[in-house]
C-alpha cells in the first residue's frame, strides 16, 4: 500500500502542474505554418511522460517537441491531400485511452481527482489534439502506402551491409501445439460452487465483504484491495460479470454465478452511466486427479487420430480440440513473442518453455508428440501435443535462410528514407520557428528554415 500511496502522490503532483502550467504559461515555443505549439503543451506531454514511469530527463522536452512539430506539418499536409478520420474513430480512440487511463489510476474517481478536472472535461481538452495525432498517423501511412521493395532492392540493401556486422541467429525451430485444459463434471464443479456460496450466506447476515474478500477471494489483483475492481465499463469485463453487473442497483449484492476464471458473487458499490464500481469474492476450482485423467483419455485419442489412423492434420485438430485461444485459429503454431508485429512463427529454442524445449529437443523435422502433462507458470497443468514443423541451425544472416527478415529489414529502412526525403522537402517549402530555449536541441537544429517573404507574411 505505501509504494501504491508514491505512485497516488506523485500522479497528482504531475497533474496538477501540467494543468497549472497549461493555464499560466503562454510562451510560443515553435510554430509551423500557421499553427503554434505552446509551452504548455510540451510541458502535459512531459508530464505524461514522468506519470508512465520514466525518470526526468529535461532532453525528452526536445524529443516532445521534435514530435509535435512532425505532428503539425503531416496535419497541414492531410488537409490539402483532404485526408480525415471520422468522428467516431476519434471517439473510439479516447474511449480507449480513457480505459487504459481509468485502470491504472484504479477507478474514474482516482483519476479525475489526478486530473483536477472531470473526464468530460479532460476528454473536450484532448479532443483536437487526438484528433490531430490520428490525422498525422493516416496522413504518414499515405505518403507510404506505396513503398515496397523488389527482391533486387532486398539484395543490394544485404549485399551493402558489412561482412562483420551480419547478424548471428541463434538456432530457432517453429512448433505448434493442441492444448488441452483440464474441465470439471457438474459434480466436481458443485464443491466449490457450495464454498461461494457459504460466504455470500455469510456476506447476507452482515459480515464485512471487504474482509471477506481479502481472508478467502482468490482474485489476486482485487483480493487485497477487499474485492474492490475500481470503474469498469463492459469491455473490460468477461461477459458473465457484466450481465450481472450492469443489472443491479447500487448496494445489491449478486447470487453466485459462474464465468471461466471460477465463481464469482459481486457487490456494486456505484453506477455511472455506462461505467460500474463493483467489488467481488472469486473461488478458483481446482483441477482433480479424475478430470487429469479424462483429459488424457482425450489427448491420447487426437495423437491416435494423427498418428497412427492419420485422419486428420495437425492443424485441422488445433482448430477443432486445442484449448488455447492464442494459437488454436493459427493452426496450433505458436508465435515469436518478441516479434509480434511481423507475427513470426521462428522461436529461438531458448526463448521456449523449458518444459517444451525438452520435449522438442527430442523429435524429428514433421514429428509428433504425444501428448505431454505440462505446468504452467500459474500452477495449472494441461496436456499438450506437439508439432515441429522445422529447424533452422545457429547461423551468420544470409539470403538463402533469411529472405523474409532480410526484406522486413530493407522494407522498414525504405519506408524510413522515403518519410525522412519528405520531410526534408517540407521543413524547405514551410514557415518553421523555434523558440532560442529549444535552438539548443540537436534533433532540432535541422528544423529551423530561413523564411521567405511571403512564408512571413502568410505564417
């Protein structure tokens, strides 16, 4: 609680700065065209940055600003190639932020407390200014929408890169699994649905909930904090809590009601509009020997229908009997997770599980596991069988194994040099001022241009 009460402190501190310098402080501190970045601009954004954790460092003003004036010339440029975003893709993106923002600070009354100011208000003041940066994002995509690179330009961009700066990969291998979870019979289920609802009888005739909750709720993020789950609105809820949720009154408490993470029984404390402050007790089931059991019955009869009666592919059985949401509609191959974006299915061997390293280690190229009892990091066992689909050795980067991260690589440094040359031409053919206190910033000595006579006299 006391490192939670620093990080309380210093938010508001950081906020009501930002909001006081935002109403004193007046100074110009670049314009571009005829638009102007305010002092105080920088200064809310350079409070943002403190608030998300970052150490000071009064060189991020440099970068702050070096980003609002990128912002402002891709905005004047969207409005003569008459690039928007619609109204309800604005709204959508504040809502977002405006979630993210109400999680962290723990509840709508938290962070509007931070903020000085109601989130009506707040959302109004960063209106133009999201608005802007979304016009700049699409604006940016148009000026690239075109660039691709020919395998030709992939190989002289390879072939330019010194022999002893090639990068060395280490040996990777792509794996896909069929995950299957444990799942309790009615029966099973009914221990645990009788122990929510022992303490919600005793919730009824008076105990403290928030003490309930902290001796017997298993929700380890609400549980020390009395069940409390701050402001939620109905995307950040699984669907059973929010039908429950959104149907009661302020004060009413729930029956015991089931979702995937366990049994639930919740208190709303207050609702507002499409927001509730609820706090609740969760009781986990815990997977027995019979339920084990059952699911290797069924494990072993998908490896039967794969290996040995072949009637039907790997992926084809992820999609049908895996229980893992994040590779179940990829065919079961699971993803490099330090390379989302390019959504990579090569995963150096020791970024693996160790538990799935060692069973990898021991098959063949196009080989099948059988299904395997594996821990996860929460505790949880599950039975898994897995699919190597290929080996790539440790290796210095060439084009016969690399082509794909070779033209990913070539592709990001043309789209880099293609935004930077219009730039270039831009900062040339606009009215840019900067301020002498940001003239010093070695980012920005590029930025200032020698105006003309009619750049003046039409800023």
């Amino acid at each position: 609680m006391r490192k939670f009460g620093i990080v309380i402190f210093s938010l508001l501190i950081a906020f009501s700065a930002a909001h006081a310098q935002k109403q004193t402080l007046d100074k110009i501190a670049g314009v571009v065209g005829g638009s102007v970045i305010l002092q105080s601009d920088i200064e809310l954004q350079y409070a943002q940055y403190l608030v998300s954790g970052n150490q000071p460092d009064p060189n991020i003003r440099c970068v702050i600003l070096q980003r609002l004036l990128t912002q402002k010339l891709l905005a004047q440029q969207a409005v003569i190639d008459s690039v928007t975003v619609s109204e309800d893709d604005v709204d959508a993106q504040i809502d977002r932020r405006m979630r993210a923002s109400i999680q962290r600070a723990g509840g709508q009354d938290r962070l509007e407390q931070f903020l000085g100011r109601s989130l009506i208000q707040y959302k109004d003041e960063i209106r133009p200014d999201i608005k802007e940066q979304m016009i700049a994002e699409r604006m940016q995509q148009k000026i690239t929408e075109k660039v691709s690179v020919t395998p030709q330009e992939v190989k002289r961009y390879f072939e330019a890169i010194p022999k002893d700066s090639l990068r060395t990969y280490n040996k990777e291998v792509e794996v896909g699994q069929i995950v299957f979870q444990p799942k309790l019979n009615k029966d099973e289920k009914a221990y645990y649905k009788q122990k929510a609802e022992d303490l919600l009888k005793r919730v009824k005739n008076g105990e403290d909930f928030g003490t309930l909750a902290r001796l017997y709720s298993q929700d380890p993020g609400s549980a020390p904090e009395g069940g409390d789950l701050g402001f939620q609105d109905r995307n950040g809820l699984v669907k059973e809590f929010t039908a429950m949720a959104f149907k009661l009154k302020a004060g009413e408490v729930s029956p015991v009601f089931e979702s995937e993470f366990g049994f639930h029984f919740l208190q709303v404390i207050e609702r507002r509009g499409e927001q509730v402050h609820a706090r609740h007790i969760l009781i986990v089931p815990a997977g027995t020997q019979s339920s084990l059991d059952r699911t290797k019955a069924k494990a072993d009869s998908v490896y039967d229908q794969l290996s040995k009666n072949k009637k039907i592919d790997f992926s084809t059985a992820a999609s049908i009997f895996s229980d893992d949401k994040e590779t179940k509609y990829n065919g079961g191959m699971m993803m490099n997770e330090e390379n989302v974006q390019s959504r990579s299915t090569f995963i150096p061997t020791d970024k693996l599980d160790p538990q799935t390293a060692l069973v990898i280690d021991t098959m063949k190229v196009g080989g099948i596991s059988k299904p395997q009892l594996i821990t996860g990091q929460d505790g949880k066992q599950s039975y898994r069988i897995y699919f190597l689909r290929s080996i790539t050795d440790a290796h210095k980067a060439n084009l016969n194994q690399d082509f794909p991260r070779m033209k990913e690589i070539a592709q990001s440094d043309k789209l880099n040099r293609t935004v930077s040359e219009w730039f270039e031409k831009k900062r040339k053919d606009t009215y840019i001022r900067i301020d002498p206190e940001f003239q010093t910033c070695n980012i920005l000595k590029d930025w200032v241009t020698k105006p003309t006579t009619a750049q003046v006299t039409n800023p």
